[in-house]
C-alpha cells in the first residue's frame, strides 16, 4: 500500500489551487521587502531607545557628579564651593537642589554659633579628629 507516499505528495503542494504554482503566493521581492521593513522599523526602534537611555545614563551621571561635589564641600563646611556649585545650571532633581539649597542656607545662617571644633583644620576631617580623641580617651588610665 502507497497511500503514504500519495498523502505526503498533497502535503507538499505549497497551494490547493488546480495548476500549481498559485497565483496568490507572494514573491521574493514581496518577502525580502516585508523583511526588511520589519528589520528597519526594529532598527528605528531599537536606535531610538538605546539614544533616550545613553542621554538619561548622562543625565543621572551628572546628577550624581554634582551631588557628590556639593556633597563633598558640605561635609568639608565649604559652604562657598557648595554654593557655587548649586549655582551652576545642574541636572540635579528640582526637589534634591532646593534640599542641598535650603541645607547651604541653613548651615550659612548658623555658622557663626557653631564651635570652631566643627570646622577643618589642616585639611583633616572632623570623624578624624574625633576619632583620635576618642581613642585619646581610652588609653588615659
């Protein structure tokens, strides 16, 4: 019994129609062009997204560049260079610089009743310092 070979043969007809080849089946042209009308618009897509993420990475590196520089002369109680630096046009967030903003005011307002000990000397930090006269502390008998 051939049967099988007669099932697979109509298994291999690419249409139904009566005289192979159909005349609905799409050309090599029409499928190349349909290939690469989705491979551009992926392309389109793709580039766009990877250009919004690479100036949002630049975005939030300068955030952090600035917060870090502010920061940095916060903790030095540069208030001068904190200034500056907060005067610059930044990529900060609205609600980060009007908090970096308000802590310069309120560290400038209050600067002259805060002890000298507070300040840096000799550029060395306040944690230094203290922690040398804790340790200073301890080994007193």
């Amino acid at each position: 019994d051939l049967s099988f070979l007669r099932s697979y043969e109509t298994r291999r007809q690419p249409c139904d129609c009566e005289r192979p080849p159909c005349e609905q089946a799409t050309t090599a042209f029409e499928n190349m062009s349909l290939y690469l009308f989705f491979f551009y618009l992926d392309y389109y897509f793709t580039r766009s997204f990877a250009n919004k993420v690479l100036v949002e990475k630049r975005c939030i590196q300068a955030s952090v560049d600035l917060a870090k520089t502010v920061a940095q002369a916060l903790a030095a109680f540069d208030l001068v260079t904190a200034s500056a630096a907060l005067q610059v046009d930044s990529e900060l967030p609205p609600e980060l610089q009007k908090a970096f903003e308000s802590l310069v005011f309120n560290l400038k307002t209050y600067e002259p009743y805060l002890p000298q000990s507070l300040k840096f000397t000799d550029d060395t930090l306040i944690i230094d310092t203290l922690a040398s006269s804790a340790k200073a502390d301890q080994e007193k008998p």
